[in-house]
C-alpha cells in the first residue's frame, strides 16, 4: 500500500466551494470523471445523514475557524493491482486512520473508487473538532509520517503485501518500528520526478554519479577542478554557495551531498580557490536513466528533440541580450537629459525608468516561456498513445525488474499444457498455498491460485472463469460485490506484468539454486578426485616398499 495527501492547488477559490468539491467528487466521482467508479462509501461524525447536508455540515464547521485556511485534508490510500478491499476493510482503515491520527470525532468523508488499475480510497477530514471548536494538527505538523505507521498497521491487520521500501513494519511484538535504510546517495524528489516523467538521467544525477568521488576525494582546490573538467563539470561559487553545472544545468552543491557544501568544503580544502575551465561548457548527451525500453526511449529522445529545436533557448537569450542593451541606452540618455537638473529629479526619474524595465523583461519571460517549453508527453504516457501498454507497465515497474538477472527480464513465455482441469486445479491450489503461506489473505490467495494456474499452461479465459464461480465460495456473502469484475482484476493481474515479474524471479531463483547445486557438486566431484589421487598415491608407496 501507499499513501499520498493531496494538496490545494486553486487558492483563489473561497474555502466553502473547495470543501464542496472535495466531498462531491468522494461521494461522486462518475460527474467528474465518466470512467471513475465508486465502491464504496461513508460518512463519520455528521449529525446529518444525506450527502447534501453533510456537506453543507462539513463547510458550516469548517468556516467557523479564521485561523486556518483550509481546515479539510485530503488523503489517499492506494492497494496493490491485485489487492481488492472489502467494504468493512475500508471502514477498518479508516477507524484507524482517525484514532492513530488524532482525529477521532472529527467529520470525514471517505469513498472507495476503482479507475484506475489500483482499488484506492480517498479520505476528506474536517480538522476542526465539533466540540471543542479548535483545529487539531495531527502528529504535529508530521502527518505524512503518521499516515506510514498506518499504512504499516494495515497491512499487518488485513494481510497486505508492503511495498519494497516501506518506511515501518509491525515487529513480533505488534509494535509499529522502523525499518532500517541504508545511506544512499540519490537525486532529490523533483530530480527523481523528472526521471520518471522523461526517462533521462537529471543533472542532479549525473553530477553525483561523475563527481562525488571526485569531490569527496580531493586534496585541493586545483585537483577538485581539474578532475571535474575532465568528466564534463564545472565547479563554481555563487554568493555564499557553491554551484555544479553539468553541462549547461546548474544543481546546487549540497544537493548532491551535504557534505559538499561551500563552508564544509572550505573547512576542509581552504580558501576557495576559481578553476580554469573551457569557455565553452562541456555539452552533455542525454542518457537513459534504465536499460527497460531503450529502444522505444531512443524514439521518444528523438521527438522531443524535434520540439526543442522548433523552441530554441538561443532565441530567448538573444532577446533579453538585445533588451538590456536598449535599456543601457536609454538610462545613459536619461542622464545626460536630466544631468543639469537637481539630484532629486534624477533619482526619480530613475525609479520609474527602472520599474518600466523590469516589467518589460518580465513580460518578454513570460513570453517566451511558454515558447520554450517542449510539448512532449511523459514516457510512459508517450507509449500507451502508441498501443505500447505492456511496454509502458514495464517502465512503470523497471525498478523491480532491474533487480532481475539480465536473460530474466523479459516477457516469460508458458508453454506447459494442463494436466488436469480447472476447477481440479484451483482446488489443489487453494489447499497448498496455504500450508506454505497460512496467514494468506483471500485476495492475495485468488491472485496466487490465479498465477499457479497460468504456469500449468491454462488459459486467461479459463482462468477467469474458473476464479468467477469459486473465489465468492467459502467467503462472507457480499451481495453488492460484482464478482466478475474480481476475477477480472485478479487474472489480469496474473496474465500482466504483475505476473511476469513473479514468474521472473522464480524462474532466476531456479536458475540460481541449479547454478549453486552444480557448483557444490564440483566441489564434491574436485574432492573426490583429489581423495582419490591420495589414495592411489599411497598405494603406491606401500607397493614401492613391498617391492623393496
């Protein structure tokens, strides 16, 4: 699971239409987005029952308060593709998000939609309490902290699966801990963001990746310079700082560690001391920040290349370069025009030439900032317009599968035929998982069944039909359930990239236990030999000494 609060974007609206909005597009959000669907939903803490009047409840409380400008917070908790939450799991984590957060009592608002590959619920509270009339900051400011102890609570709870790099897990004893992350040097949030979106190493990244050894390594000014050209960087000062710049990008120092710092370098190196770099700034290619798509990531590079050549920087500098000169002109004109008149006169003139010169460099950025930007989709949206659907979840999970042996990261291919049917099947399965996994929850044990099937070779038709007639038996009666689409969810999970990347590792677990099997049974073969080797060499000496 994860956890996001989403934030206010539209300030200039009053706060009674965005709490409006908020709690119409939770309740109903088929009138915002047609292919939005609502699960389920529910209200805590109104003295009203209809969903009109808890939103006019909801914006009457919130209003009250002239100390905060928007006392609602909005939050959404997202499962994983095959994980579907049941209407009384919803209602559990939201109990609990109130107690562990502080909140109980307060009016929320909560909706559990379906429109995307992933069940994920949105949360509105209203942080002013009914009673005591004061706005309660959870956590004290550290909302998102607490909202990953809850996500940790949950999932031990109702037996979901944690993401790979969760920040607690719930220990032996119930308590909620923190896991332990090793120290990594990575790009910050807005680099990583870029990454994501282009699929190109940031500048952030390039800098560390070609000069933090270089920096951290250094014994003085001149060494830190001349290795940094050497790798296409520049090192520069900029006020009480210190600047990067990786090819014509500038990232701050201390971004790339905070041990790199212009007053601990200084600390360490001594005085700053200027480097003497090309006039020209090293010029540095574009380069994949994964190895997954590269081919059709070489592509989309080409395209957006093609908009930034229709937009050129260049143009942009050349017209501010031009306007400064004319501004240059115009103030050594006003001096020689107003030079015989009192200072006065001059330094007034001056404030307003001064005022109209900014407005106009400001209004030319604003110009041709829109002219500059490239027009380019995201990577993974670039190939979903393209048909490229499976090639855009391999992206979307490139992470996991570069942790993958190279021959194992692509697409597996099943070509096992059944051996027995498909009801026979689901039911050996649903006895077995279990014995290996007893704590399994009954969604998860659907997706597994679903997966074990597709590697004995059956089909995703027979697959989902099999799921459809015997996922609902054993559970509680769920009339409102469509369990249709459960099956739907839970195959497709299995037939998609979710289920190669699990068939991947276990065929590179096989894999390695064979490699390691056979490297133990060469060892033995090697031991054997030299056992053998010894015995024949001491049968030889007693021969020789028989002989004798």
């Amino acid at each position: 699971m994860i956890v996001k609060k989403i934030k206010y974007k539209n300030t200039t609206k009053p706060k009674s239409h965005l709490i409006a909005d908020i709690v119409d597009y939770i309740r109903q959000p088929h009138n915002t987005n047609p292919a939005e669907k609502i699960e389920h939903s529910g209200g805590l803490n109104f003295l009203a029952v209809t969903h009109d009047c808890q939103r006019k409840e909801m914006i009457s409380l919130a209003t009250e308060t002239v100390y905060s400008k928007m006392p609602v917070s909005h939050y959404v908790f997202s499962w994983r593709e095959h994980e579907q939450p049941t209407p009384d799991q919803v209602d559990e984590l939201v109990d609990i998000f109130l107690r562990e957060m502080g909140l109980e009592g307060c009016q929320t608002v909560y909706g559990l939609h379906w429109n995307t590959e992933n069940y994920h619920v949105h949360i509105a509270v209203n942080r002013m309490h009914p009673v005591t009339m004061r706005v309660i900051d959870p956590n004290n400011g550290f909302d998102i902290e607490a909202a990953h102890k809850i996500l940790a609570l949950v999932e031990h709870r109702q037996g979901w699966a944690p993401e790979a790099k969760a920040r607690y897990t719930v220990n032996e004893a119930g308590d909620v801990v923190r896991r332990p992350r090793p120290k990594q040097i990575k790009p910050k949030q807005p680099a990583l963001d870029f990454e994501c979106a282009t699929g190109e190493k940031s500048a952030q990244r390039i800098a560390q990746e070609r000069g933090h050894a270089i920096i951290q390594n250094a014994k003085s000014w001149p060494e830190l310079h001349e290795k940094l050209a050497a790798v296409g960087l520049r090192f520069e000062q900029k006020g009480s700082g210190a600047i990067i710049f990786a090819g014509e990008i500038a990232v701050k120092a201390s971004s790339v560690d905070r041990a790199f710092s212009m007053g601990k370098l200084c600390k360490r190196l001594g005085e700053f001391v200027p480097g003497e770099y090309p006039e020209e700034k090293a010029k540095i290619e574009p380069e994949p920040v994964s190895s997954i798509n590269l081919k059709r990531w070489q592509q989309y590079q080409e395209e957006r290349a093609e908009v930034h050549l229709q937009s050129s920087v260049v143009e942009k500098n050349e017209a501010l370069e031009e306007m400064e000169r004319r501004h240059q002109e115009h103030r050594a004109k006003l001096h020689t025009m107003l030079g015989k008149h009192p200072r006065c006169i001059l330094n007034i003139a001056r404030h307003f030439l001064k005022r109209q010169q900014r407005e106009e460099i400001r209004r030319l950025r604003r110009k041709t900032k829109k002219q500059t930007r490239p027009a380019t989709r995201r990577f993974e949206d670039w190939l979903r317009t393209r048909g490229l659907g499976y090639q855009a979840d391999r992206w979307r999970y490139r992470h996991t599968l570069e942790t993958l042996p190279l021959e194992f990261r692509g697409a597996p291919t099943v070509v096992a035929t059944p051996k027995r049917e498909p009801l026979a099947s689901y039911a050996g399965h649903k006895r077995a998982i279990p014995k290996v996994e007893p704590d399994i929850e009954p969604d998860r044990l659907n997706a597994s069944i679903a997966l074990q099937m597709r590697k004995e070779g059956f089909t995703l038709e027979a697959v989902l039909e099999t799921i459809f007639r015997c996922a609902q038996k054993g559970q509680p009666v769920q009339p409102e359930r469509d369990w249709r689409r459960y099956a739907e969810r839970a195959t497709v999970c299995a037939f998609g990239i979710a289920g190669d990347m699990v068939l991947a590792r276990g065929a590179a677990a096989k894999e390695k236990e064979r490699q390691e099997q056979q490297k133990q049974e060469e060892e033995a073969r090697q031991e054997q030999q030299k056992w053998d080797d010894e015995t024949r060499l001491e049968e030889t000496a007693r021969a020789t000494l028989r002989m004798r």
